[in-house]
C-alpha cells in the first residue's frame, strides 16, 4: 500500500473514532496528515470510500489479533477467546476509550446509510465467526454444555461486547470492559 494512502487510512480510523462520520471533514484528514488534498482524491474517490476502506483497515487488524489470540496454543479455548477480548480492551485503553469503531459507525450509519449498515454488519458477523470455531472446540472439549449454539453464543458474546464497549465509550473506563470479561468469563484467566 502507498505510505501516503497508509498514513490517510491510518489517521482516518482514529479521527472517525474521535469524531464520527459526519462530524468528520476531508480538510480536517489533510490538516492532520499534512496531505494534499489532489492526493487524498488520487487515493479515495470520496470520504464514503476512505472511511470504507478504514473500516477494512480496522477489521484486518481486529483478524490479526483474533489469529494470534485464538490459534492453538495449550490454553483452553475459553481462555484465549477471553484473551481476545482482553487485547481489544488494550487496544481501547490505548485509544483513550473511544469504544469500538465498528459499534460506533454502525450506531451512527445503519439508520441512514444501507452501504456502511451492510459493511459493518458482514464485519461484525466475521468475528463473531472466529469466536464460534473456537467455541466449538471448546464445548468438542467438554468446556460447555452439550448443544450449545456457537454461532448463537459467538454473536451473543460479540453484541455484549459492542453494548460493553460503548459504555466504556460514555464513562471513558475500562469498567463495563471488565465487567464483562468477569461475568462471561469468570475464572479464566488468559494468562
């Protein structure tokens, strides 16, 4: 990827964190990354299609955390989907609390704009589909119990977090964070 498009896709994930979709100008993007204005253009036809191209910015690096934190490695499945979730609590202590890009996009967008709805909704769907696998294995472990729906499980756990993360959003804490990993996961430790 060219640095400049980085750099715009880079800073654009922050600042629609900061400041949402329609609160967010195309000056305000080039002031804060010093880029010219015909290469923003060169990169993106529209804002539309930079803040589409952050959100698979943000999913990819959200599926790399999920491959590192859920591959096979000696601890019980439970744990490293525990460890997933303690990560992104990293991450959103390291961004201030802003919550979750995907939950918040999708808050302000689904109503209003059927292609980010779409978007967020098949990015969302993703992740709880990793979660699943490795539920599965869980309850193929005797870690849960006989009939579990994984998949149903894996978007309950995804939409406690999103509800989880846009209260850490409101009160800037890792609080409603913490709760959650306590109460879906009580006992385990990722370690």
């Amino acid at each position: 990827m060219h640095a400049t498009k980085e750099r715009l896709l880079d800073e654009g994930v922050a600042m629609l964190l900061e400041h949402g979709y329609n609160d967010l100008g195309i000056q305000a993007i080039l002031a804060r990354t010093g880029v010219p204005k015909g290469s923003f253009y060169h990169h993106f036809p529209s804002k539309e299609e930079m803040a589409l191209q952050a959100v698979d910015l943000y999913v990819s690096l959200g599926h790399e955390l999920l491959e590192v934190t859920l591959a096979p490695d000696g601890r019980p499945p439970l744990h490293r989907i525990r460890g997933f979730f303690e990560r992104l609590r990293e991450l959103y202590a390291s961004q201030g609390y802003l919550g979750c890009l995907l939950g918040a996009l999708g808050q302000e967008l689904s109503g209003a704009n059927e292609v980010f709805r779409k978007k967020i909704e098949e990015c969302v769907a993703s992740i709880a589909g990793r979660i699943a696998v490795c539920l599965e294995e869980a309850g193929d472990g005797g870690d849960l119990p006989t009939g579990v729906d994984c998949r149903g499980y894996a978007d309950a756990l995804v939409n406690a977090w999103e509800g989880a993360a846009l209260r850490s959003r409101l009160l800037r804490s890792p609080a409603p964070l913490d709760a959650f990993l306590d109460f879906y996961f009580p006992g385990s430790v990722s370690g």
